[in-house]
C-alpha cells in the first residue's frame, strides 16, 4: 500500500517516477492566468492566520462547506476565522475523492511541512502551527511566491483598473514578473443599461475622455489598452458563456451605444450585434500588439438569484452550461484569420462535452507561424482536476501536438494554490511513463523529458515572449 502523498504520489511506474523526479519536479512556474490581487504583492503583507490565506474568496472551498451543511456565515459571514477553519476542517473528511482533498493536502506539506490529515480532531494544532508560520517574513507573499519558485504571474484586471500597486510592484524591483492581464468583460456587457452607464462613468474618470459617442467610447478604452502596454501587459482574457461572432454594421453599433447611453435597454439582436463588435474590436487590438488573447468559454453564472443579491458574484453559484461552441468560435477565429488580424490564441471550454471540438478547432487556425499559435488550454474550473485534465491532456493528444502545449496554470485568488502545477506534473509524467513501460512510446527518456520541460516551462515562456525569464533559467543552468 502506497503512503498517502508519498513521494510517488499519481506516479504508477518507475519511468513516470524517474519523469517527474528528473525533469518535471524542479520546473519554475509561470503562471500566465490567475486572480491574485496585487495589492496584496504590492504591500508584500502577512496573512495573520491560515483562514485569510485559504478561505477568504475561495468559492470551491464554500460550495463544499454549503454542501456539507455548513451555515452561510462560516463561509462568507462574520463568523471568526479560527470557528471558519473548524468548519472547513470538519468538512476535508467528507471531500474524499473530491480534488479538494488533494490540494488541501498538499498544500499543508509543501508550505507548512504539516504532514497530519486535516479534520476536526486536528484542526486547532493545524490552526496554530501554519497560522503561526504565516505571521512570519519568510510567509510574506512574496517570499510564498519564492518558495513556490515562480516566475511570473499574469494577474486579472478591469480596463478602468489604476494599476497603483503594479507599478509599486515594479518599483520595488521585485525579481517575480508581476504582469496585468486586460479583461474587458464588463465593457462589453450591455445587459444592464443602468450598469453600463455606471461603468462609462468610471472609464470617463480613468481616461480623462468625455464619452458623448461610440467613437469617444473606443478611443478612452483604447487609450486603457495601450496604457496596460506601457505597463508590460501582453495577455487579455474574456470569460463569456460563447463566443459572439453575430454579422453587424458600424451604424448599427452606433445606435445600440446611443441607445444603451440614454438609459435604454437593448433588444436581444441589439445586445449580440454590440457585444460581437466589441470582441472583435479587443481581439484586433490585441493583435495590432502582438498580445496573446484568451477566451475562457462556457460558464453558467450566478444560478442563484437570492445568494447573488446577498452576496455578489464569485461566491460559488456558478456552474457547467451547455451553450453551443463550435459555429460561432469558428465564424469569429475565420474572420480575425482571414483579416491577418488573429493573435495567438488560448480557448478554455468549461463543458467537458467540447473537448474534441476544442482540440479539432485549434488545429483550423494554427498556420505554421508560431508553434501551437492557437491553444487549447487546461483543464479549467470544474476540470481542473485529475479526470478533467487527463481528459484534455489524451484529447489534445489525439487531435493536437502534446508537445507544444503551453501546460497549466492556477486560475486561483490564493497564494496557497501553486502545488496544482505540481498536480497536473505528475499526471503528465505518469501518463508518459506509463504508455513507455506499456511499449507504447519508445524508452527515450531524453527527449520524453524535454517535452515534459517544454510543457511544464518554456513552451509558455516562448509562447507569451517572456525571453527574459528564459535567458535567466539557462544563465543559471550554465553556472
């Protein structure tokens, strides 16, 4: 019987152990989407205990507790930090087989070396002993980032964003790239009137442009876009439930925008047409700068009405939908092609339903100018865990090229979440591993074990053009 997140943890053979132990373990991180807040690296501050560094925010975390039959206020209420991790410790047992229990796991042995099971019994002593640590400066955010050895980190950020605290990050010559990523998702949305106008109220004051019309509209977001440059941004996101690719003219969009700016609300023709011009204004954008656009596609939001009023959004009531992908993502990826105006491009599809779709869709828009120039990404929210990215990993190597994967990230609010790199590692080595001792690869452990760096590393360090960080991993590997 295996020791429970032993050394050989998800390693099933010798050749995934000496795989991962050889090339995979010691890779550095990049971390190219994620929800960290800057401010909390800005400031470089101690989280006072272990319930502000891993319950605060983290909606995986509370649907489990909610499910548990944990009362609300032990999840996002008033309840005090130390009762908030009792409840989460009393729930872990009942994780079993969920990815959580996993990750919990893991997360206590790599930063607190606390190799105990968590659950009620141990909860106050695990309580003490990581909240204690936390306190301390080698437990200050940037030193967690270290610890974890990354290398950059692509933050999310609104185009109305100041980006303050990136430029102290910056400032201070922190070594870690700490990088914005633009998602304009909200300067898109035209399903509330009243919402829309409040955000062009915050757009005027950051841009200092007076928005009268469409055109002042695109010029005080462009104006955002080419600030975000100038602060080393080269990614944006999108997180919409499809791709919008609907036919429209420019006077059409011109009286949706004056419509909308009235205080009128749009019809749904009106709203599609406005939201399709939009996506495929940000993508020419992003290609006039050589950016790497993603599209993360898929989710359900906001289910609940009653908890949403309550609480707000990404509180946990969210869920997998069933929207159709496929003729739209082609319509828009076609039309940026055909224009030469496609950025390389990442998909991420929520639905495990379109993973061949996704797989078979990259490969109609990768043109032999960059290496995997169109990517299908990892396994995303509800897939991200065992199943859902051996899944992506098999179906991208059916259909795709492995190799030129640009691997995983966290798509995490907490500084707790690195080891998810590691988790995905072990899968990848013992997936090679594995079909190598079946016969099904050949015994070539040099170059299996460069594909795996390449998919762990630098395939995403050339793919974003973060050469810099390359040249400092191959100067340090020389001395």
């Amino acid at each position: 019987m295996k020791k429970f997140l032993g050394k050989n943890f998800l390693l099933q053979t010798e050749t995934s152990k000496q795989l991962y132990q050889d090339f995979a373990k010691d890779m550095p991180i990049i971390d190219y989407h994620c929800h960290l807040p800057p401010d909390q690296i800005a400031g470089d501050i101690n989280f006072e205990n272990i319930t502000q560094a891993w319950l605060y925010g983290d909606h995986y975390k509370w649907r489990a507790m909610r499910t548990n039959g944990v009362h609300e206020s032990y999840c996002t209420g008033n309840k005090p930090d130390f009762e908030k991790f009792k409840k989460w410790a009393e729930t872990v047992p009942y994780t079993l087989r969920n990815p959580l229990y996993h990750w919990t796991h893991l997360e206590l042995q790599r930063y607190f070396g606390v190799n105990e099971i968590l659950n009620g019994d141990s909860a106050e002593k695990i309580y003490e002993d990581c909240s204690n640590k936390l306190k301390t400066s080698d437990y200050s955010v940037r030193n967690i980032l270290r610890k974890m050895n990354v290398k950059v980190v692509c933050t999310t950020d609104d185009p109305t964003d100041s980006l303050e605290h990136h430029q102290k990050i910056k400032a201070d010559g922190f070594e870690i790239k700490i990088l914005p990523a633009f998602r304009p998702d909200k300067a898109m949305n035209v399903d509330d009137a009243s919402a829309f106008n409040t955000y062009l109220s915050k757009l005027e004051s950051v841009s200092n442009i007076s928005i009268a019309s469409f055109s002042d509209y695109l010029d005080a977001l462009k104006s955002r876009h080419d600030f975000f440059a100038t602060m080393g941004c080269s990614v944006s996101d999108h997180g919409v439930e499809q791709v919008y690719a609907e036919d429209y003219t420019d006077a059409e969009i011109e009286t949706a925008f004056n419509k909308i700016h009235s205080g009128k609300e749009l019809n749904t023709e009106e709203n599609l047409k406005f939201k399709s011009a939009m996506l495929h204004l940000f993508a020419v954008w992003d290609h006039e700068k050589r950016w790497v656009q993603q599209y993360h596609l898929g989710a359900l939001r906001n289910n609940n009405s009653r908890m949403l009023s309550q609480l707000g959004a990404d509180t946990g009531w969210d869920s997998i939908g069933d929207f159709p992908q496929g003729r739209a993502l082609s319509k828009f990826l076609n039309r940026l092609d055909t224009n030469d105006q496609l950025a390389r491009t990442i998909l991420y599809n929520l639905n495990p339903a379109d993973n061949e779709l996704m797989a078979t869709m990259i490969g109609n828009y990768n043109d032999g100018s960059v290496p995997g120039k169109v990517q299908w990404g990892s396994g995303w929210w509800f897939l991200d865990q065992k199943d859902g990215m051996t899944k992506q990993v098999n179906a991208l190597s059916n259909m795709g090229l492995l190799s030129r994967f640009v691997g995983m990230l966290t798509d995490s609010r907490s500084f707790l979440s690195f080891p998810r790199h590691e988790y995905f590692r072990r899968i990848l080595c013992n997936l090679f591993g594995s079909e190598i001792e079946a016969g099904e690869l050949p015994n070539d452990i040099a170059w299996t074990g460069k594909v795996i760096q390449d998919i762990c590393y630098h395939n995403a360090a050339n793919y974003f053009g973060w050469k810099d960080v390359e040249e400092k991993i191959v100067a340090k590997a020389i001395v």
